[in-house]
C-alpha cells in the first residue's frame, strides 16, 4: 500500500469569516478549562454554530504550541488519520510504501512526541462526527485514557463523538460546550451586524433572534436578508427563511437517506411530537431508530420540555422541510395536518390540536373544538400556540362568540393593547347583535369588563380599574375564570398603588378560583404579582419557595412556555433582594429569552425593566440607562402607559445620580400631566422618583413632605422595600443639609429595617452614595459611642452589606437548601458512583435516586452530572 496522500487544508484552521466577532466569555471558558486540568473541551452542536471559527480564535488566543487536524470520512481509514497527525505534529512521514502493519510504530512516534510537551501542547480535532470506525476511534480512545502531562484536546463536531470519554466527566476532565452556548444574544447580534456596516433597530434584532434562536448561520442570513429589505421586516423574515432554507438543503438535507429526509418532511407538520406521533406522520416502522439518528447526527432535534410531546426540531430546519413538503406534495400536507390533529385530539392536547386543524384549513372542524374545548384551551396554559392558531382562521370567523372569547383570553397574557381593543370592539359587536349564547349572557359581560379593566391596568389608569372591577362583581357575581380574572386586574392596580393588604386579599382569592379550576400557565402570573408584595414585606424565604415550586415540574434545561417567563421573573428578584446578582442576572436572561420567543407578547419591555433595575444596583450604570430607554420604547410602542411611568421613574432616578438634566426636564414634563390626570393615584415609585428630583433642585422642603406621605402608606401596607427606600432619601437630605444626627438616625433606621427583613438593597442605587457614613455606622466602636444597639454577627450582616465587606466573590447559599439525603447522593456521584451503584450504596431504590438527582440539578441550577459537581464545589458543598 502507498502512502496515503496528504490534505494540507485539513492541517490548519479555515479562514476566518468576513467581519467576525469575538466570543471572550466562550474564549475564558477554554482557558479556563485548559487551566484547571481538562483533557477534553468539546464543542458539540449542530451545523452553522460557529465551533470551527471559535477553535481558530482560541488557537490564536494560544501562546502555548498547538496543532490542528480537520476530520473527514477518510480518517476512519487508521493509517490515513495517523499520517495526518504526524503531519500536523509536524514529525516526519517514512518515505515508504505504508501498510496496516506500520500503524503501530507511527502511532508509537505520536505518543513520544506528545510525551515531550510538558508544558503544554493543544491538540485541536474539527469535525471531530466524521469519525466513526472503531480501528480509527480506538487511538483516539488510547490518548483520552492514557493522555500525556500537558496535554489539552479541543474538539468540535455536531452530537458527541463515537469516543469513549465518560471517564473524563467522572473526573471533571471533561468541558462541553453545546448549541445553547454557542447562541448569539442581542448584544452579539448587534456586533455581528456593526462588523458587516449594518445598523439594526431592537426590533429587527429581536426578529433576528427570535426566528433564529440564536443559530449563527441563521442570524447572518437574517443580516444578508436585512441588507437587501430593509426596514420592511416581514420581507427580511421571508428572504431570510428562503436563504436558510437553501442553505440546510445544499449541506444537511441532500446527505440524508431517502428514508430519513421522508421522515423529517412529514413530521415537520407539527411544532413538537412524541414517537408515536412521528409514527404517525412519517409511515416508518423504524421511528426510534430514526430519532436515534437525528441525535446522533446532531440534526437539530431538541427536546421540547412537554411531557406528552417531547420532541421538536429547530424552528429552521422544521420550516425548510415544510415548505419542500408543501411544494411537492399540497394536498398530502393538509391530510397530514388532519392526521396530527385527530391524533393529538384523542391525547387531550388540544392547543396544538386546534392549531393543526386551522393549518390543515378545516375550520369548521377547528370552530367545533373551540367550542367544545376553549375552557381545556385555556387551563393548557398554551397561550403562543392560541396566538399561532389565531392568525390562521379567516376573517370571516371573527363572528364566532367563542373564538372572540377564546381571543380575549390570550390579550390578557400576550399585554397585547392593539388586539385587546379589537376583541372588546367585537364583543360589543356581538352582543349588540344578540350572538352570545342566551344561556351564558354572564360571560360575555364579564369578559368585557376584564378586557376593560386589563387596558386601564396596563394604561395606567388605576383607580379606574378599580372600579371597572367592582362594578363588574357587583352586577356578575358568578364565580368562574372570568371573576377571577377580574380580581387579578383589581389586585393588579392596587399593588400598582401601593396598597399591599388590598391586592394581597384579591390576588389570593383569584389564586384560589383559578387553581381549582385546574388552570396551568395563567397562575404563573398571579404568583409574581403575590411574590412581589412578600418581596415589598421582606419576605424573600417566602417569595423564593413560591416561585421555586413553580419551577419544580421541569427539567432546567427544558425549554420553557410563556408563562414561566413569570416564574423566572420572580426567581431572579427574589434572588436580587438576596443580593445574589449574577443569579439574579441569569434568570432575567432566560425570561428574555422566552419573551423574544413568544413574538406576539409585549413581555419584553417588562424584563428589560428588571434587568435595567438590576444593572443600576451592579453599578453598572450605562448599560442601565440603555435598557431602561429601550424599555420605555417598547412600553410606548405597545402601549403599556403603567410601565412606561414606572420604567420613566427609575429613569429618572438615574438621572439624577447622573446630572442628566434633560432627561430630568423631560421627565417632568410627563410626570406633572399624569398629576393633572390621575391626580393623587399615581405608583409610590413615581412620587419617589419626584422626591429625588426635587431635592437634585434644591427642593429640599417639597421632597421631605413627599418622604413623610410616603412613610404613612408604607407604614399601613408593611411595605418595608419602600420604607428603607425612604430611610435613604431622608439620610440623604440630612447628609445634604449637613445634620450628622439626623444623618445616622435615618441610617440606623435602615440598617436595622434590612437586618429585620433581610433586604440587602442598603448600598444599591442612591445608597452608594452613603457607603462612608454606613461603614462608620456598623463600626463596633462607633456604634458604642453613640450608645446604639450591637449588630449582629457579621456571617448575618455579610449577605446584605456584601459591597461594605468586600466579599462579592465568595461563594453564594443555594436558594434552596439540599436535604441530608441529597448530599448523600451529591458525595457519591462525586466518587464517580453510578445510578445503581448509589442506589445500592444508600439502600434505596433505583427511581428514588434518579429523584433526588433532578432535584440536586433543579437546585443547582444545571442539567448535567459534571455541571452539578462544578456547582457543588464553586459552593463548597463538596470536601
């Protein structure tokens, strides 16, 4: 046998890309991984995520010797693959006819080569799937167990390698980096498009994202798309689906077998499926081994987090294989549609049900399981896949009574202005016209005044909404959905106002309808709105297990609905209030991430508001500033006046750290016409806002009268956020006016309100500037001469004074603490213990540690064993 020729192109790195971006933090990542003793880092994810770019910047970022080697189905051929390494390791090939039988003293020189790389040799292996055969796999299985000193392998491919290195996971020599990883987020977005000499508005790059789900190849598309259609977004998303389209068809979809690419035609009619509906669709008596092979192959199958539907595919591979199948075969595809639906009908999943039935055009059909399950639709929790459904129906459909109530419900999650007022113009319509059912004339009255009261709640006008409710109550006392909805907006503009005991009271009782009717979803939203006023009474430990029981149904890698985009709002300010920022920060960014999903919802300007307020506490001021502003767009775009003023108020807060003195002018302007308006029901953080703005003039009289009104609701509600927000103003007047006593004592009234109700807000916004003062506060002898009471501990004090001590790296508490048992188990799979064997060891059964594994996962905040012990040991919960 000859020497088998060499490919130079598979022994370097491709070119980088026109107009690349950096990726820093996935960059850290790899060295940190190289630094703490990985043999493994892989990138595994599937085509067009960048990996191959992002190993040819890390090589770059390297001042160590590397070498490169770009698989192909050649190497699985061993000699082919060893003479390549030796080229790459740059030692000599023999200049020989070579056969099987020198693989062994070829592989013997790569080994005493990588021996002498003490001090460190990167071995980088791209596409790293095409090798498969176990000849050739077993060297590389030989180096990931018997791996030289100094040795980093950095491998890239789409699914996992036919390697053996769960090894290297049991003893954290493993670091993998996969799709979700790889993602581009708004602010990469943005850079990406600045590389190529393009300017997006958020709202195009909100469009980019979510139809992409942050899939490179599908942003750059968007980008090209963009650079041809702009600003017209409908035509950039409908180029860019063209160009994806050819693109999967050119590099993934022509490889495929016959079988296979039948397989993912037909089950692309659905959003997300269980085997025995990919059964179903795709005529194949072979369905698991087919999925087997999708995620093997790492051909953008992903789980979809139902239980019931478990399955979906990458919403760019689904529709290009929709619209192959909708070319060739039209009438096939609307019978398939019909399959699904009959199919997910007998399975009670009735929104995507519905939904396929307006797909396949039936709308009679589709009409008929509105009626007989809109109050099924609606416990589902479903509401994106209402939106979708929603806007296939004709228009001719909108004189059905239960459709337009069905519509209305989901204007009461999606905040939807525009369409709130449309639905409340057709119910008038109908009833006017006599079209509501006679039997029910309740319910068509009491949805009006919930679509009524929801616009004054997300408008601004509160006591208004207020009273649209008890009006409603009082004439429609029936107890049902629509009542508790009712209560919910009631609560909703009495919490706006600050009177806690009131919304508290409404909140609950609206709770309780909904839960007995079995509503799913919906609830998330009334528990944020309960959570936040524990969180106003300083009770975070509260807050936390309510939203954390939320949380406690699925896995944290699951994809997740609309509505836990509430839970994730609550979990990240509980988290806040704990002042575990970075936390915090996280759970803001999954609830971005489900609000950009959900395109029809106007959620979006709602964590912004979070996230704005949750950078102003990090110090981070620009960045607050800007997500704040898009905040206020977005509000003003959708129409959400409440948020608007609310997002103004802390705006302006800002502002005025800043000496910003046109927004300041601005902002007064706005705030003296909701004055004339809405007179003295405006929100406490909008008086609040005022007080500072007042004392930044000079007002210091005007602001000292809005603290002491302000004092007085606080007090009557227990509202104890906005009562140390209140200490601080006032030690900050005192401070201005130079009164050292007065100073402290407001000080001290803060200090020993945070330490009562665990409030660590102290040192975040205004409270920075009185960091001095404070730290001469909480000093023993200080305190002794002023003959104040001793503080606690400092373990007790550290966690709401973080910033004073200096102690922001150490490790955080979990939010929910691991029981005996789950440190059992947490110290086993430590030693490397598998399922059984832990089972075993513990005398427990098999089922009960799988148990309490997804718990350690749920309260570690991870999906994966090797995530867990990283987390476990970064918080010490491991020797």
């Amino acid at each position: 046998m000859s020497q088998p020729p060499i490919n130079p192109s598979k022994l370097r790195p491709p070119m980088p890309p026109v107009a690349a971006i950096a990726r820093p933090a996935l960059l850290q990542r790899l060295h940190d991984g190289a630094a703490r003793g990985c043999l493994l880092s892989l990138l595994s994810a599937p085509l067009g995520y960048g990996k191959s770019t992002l190993l040819a910047q890390y090589a770059a970022s390297l001042g160590s010797p590397w070498a490169w080697l770009r698989c192909d189905a050649g190497d699985n051929q061993p000699l082919r693959l060893l003479t390549h390494l030796l080229q790459a390791l740059q030692l000599p090939i023999p200049d020989r006819k070579l056969s099987p039988a020198d693989e062994p003293q070829l592989w013997a020189r790569i080994l005493a080569d990588l021996e002498q790389h003490r001090d460190g040799l990167t071995l980088f292996l791209d596409d790293l799937h095409l090798l498969r055969a176990r000849p050739a796999c077993r060297y590389l299985d030989e180096l990931l167990h018997f791996a030289p000193p100094g040795l980093h392998l950095v491998a890239a491919g789409r699914g996992l390698p036919a390697l053996a290195f769960s090894h290297l996971r049991r003893d954290q020599r493993l670091q993998l980096l996969e799709a979700a990883d790889l993602a581009l987020d708004n602010a990469q977005i943005n850079e990406l498009a600045a590389a190529r000499g393009l300017s997006l508005d958020s709202d195009t790059v909100y469009l980019l994202r979510a139809g992409s789900e942050g899939w490179i190849s599908g942003v750059l598309f968007g980008l090209a798309a963009y650079a041809e259609q702009q600003p017209n977004l409908r035509a950039i998303a409908r180029q860019a689906s063209t160009y994806i389209a050819d693109f999967l068809t050119e590099e993934v979809l022509r490889g495929l077998s016959p079988a296979l690419l039948t397989f993912l035609e037909r089950t692309s009619v659905v959003r997300s499926f269980a085997p025995e509906l990919a059964a179903l669709l795709g005529g194949q008596g072979e369905t698991l081994e087919l999925l087997r092979r999708l995620q093997r192959d790492d051909l953008f199958l992903q789980h979809s987090g139902d239980q019931r539907l478990g399955y979906r595919y990458h919403p760019a591979l689904r529709r290009a294989c929709y619209h192959r199948l909708r070319q060739r075969d039209p009438d096939g595809l609307l019978r398939l549609h019909r399959q699904a639906a009959d199919w997910l009908l007998e399975q009670r999943c009735y929104s995507e049900a519905i939904y396929q039935l307006g797909r396949a055009r039936d709308y009679n059909a589709l009409l008929a399981a509105v009626d007989q399950h809109s109050f099924d639709l609606l416990r589902e929790g479903r509401v994106d896949a209402l939106v979708e459904f929603l806007g296939d129906i004709p228009g001719q459909s909108a004189d059905h009574f239960t459709l337009a109530i069905t519509e209305a419900s989901t204007v009461i999650a999606t905040n939807d202005i525009q369409s709130a007022r449309a639905c409340l113009l057709r119910l008038q319509r109908l009833l006017r016209q006599q079209e509501a059912p006679l039997h029910r004339p309740e319910r068509a009255h009491q949805t009006l005044a919930f679509l009524r009261s929801r616009l004054a709640v997300l408008g601004g006008n509160l006591g208004h909404g207020i009273q649209l409710v008890g009006n409603a109550l009082q004439r429609f006392p029936q107890r049902n959905a629509a009542s508790a909805v009712l209560l919910f907006n009631r609560a909703s503009c009495q919490f706006a106002l600050g009177r806690l005991g009131e919304a508290w009271h409404d909140a609950n009782l609206a709770l309780g309808e909904l839960e007995a009717l079995n509503f799913r979803g919906y609830t998330n939203s009334v528990h944020l709105l309960l959570g936040q006023i524990e969180l106003a009474r300083g009770q975070a430990p509260q807050a936390a297990q309510r939203f954390l029981a939320l949380d406690q149904a699925l896995p944290s890698n699951a994809p997740r609905s609309f509505y836990d985009l509430y839970q994730h709002l609550g979990i990240g300010l509980a988290l806040q209030q704990q002042n575990r920022l970075e936390q915090a920060a996280q759970r803001f960014g999954q609830a971005e991430v489900i609000a950009l999903d959900v395109i029809h919802c106007a959620a979006l300007p709602w964590v912004f508001h979070h996230q704005a307020c949750l950078l102003a506490a990090r110090d981070e001021l620009p960045a607050a500033r800007a997500a704040w502003d898009e905040a206020r767009r977005l509000a003003r775009q959708f129409q959400l006046f409440a948020l608007y003023r609310l997002a103004g108020a802390w705006r302006a807060r800002l502002a005025v750290r800043e000496h910003d003195e046109d927004f300041i002018l601005a902002w007064l302007q706005e705030w003296h016409w909701c004055r004339r308006h809405y007179g003295v029901e405006l929100q406490p953080e909008e008086w609040l806002a005022y007080a500072w703005v007042q004392r930044h003039l000079g007002q210091h009289a005007i602001a000292a009268r809005i603290v002491a009104n302000l004092h007085g609701l606080a007090d009557s509600e227990d509202n104890h956020l906005l009562q140390l927000d209140l200490h601080l103003l006032d030690a900050t007047l005192q401070q201005d006016q130079g009164a050292r006593d007065g100073l402290r004592d407001s000080l001290e009234q803060a200090l020993q309100l945070a330490i009562a109700h665990g409030l660590s807000q102290l040192l975040h916004h205004e409270g920075r500037a009185l960091h001095e003062a404070l730290r001469q506060l909480v000093d023993p002898q200080q305190r002794r001469q002023h003959n104040l009471p001793p503080l606690p501990p400092r373990e007790q004090l550290q966690p709401l004074l973080r910033e004073l001590f200096g102690a922001a790296g150490e490790p955080q508490p979990l939010l929910e603490a691991l029981t005996r048992r789950e440190q059992d188990v947490l110290r086993r799979m430590a030693r490397g213990q598998s399922n059984q064997q832990i089972a075993e060891g513990l005398f427990i059964s098999l089922s009960t540690v799988k148990t309490h594994i997804n718990n350690l996962f749920r309260k570690l905040d991870v999906s994966d064993r090797e995530a867990a012990l990283q987390a476990a040991r970064a918080l010490k919960l491991l020797d």
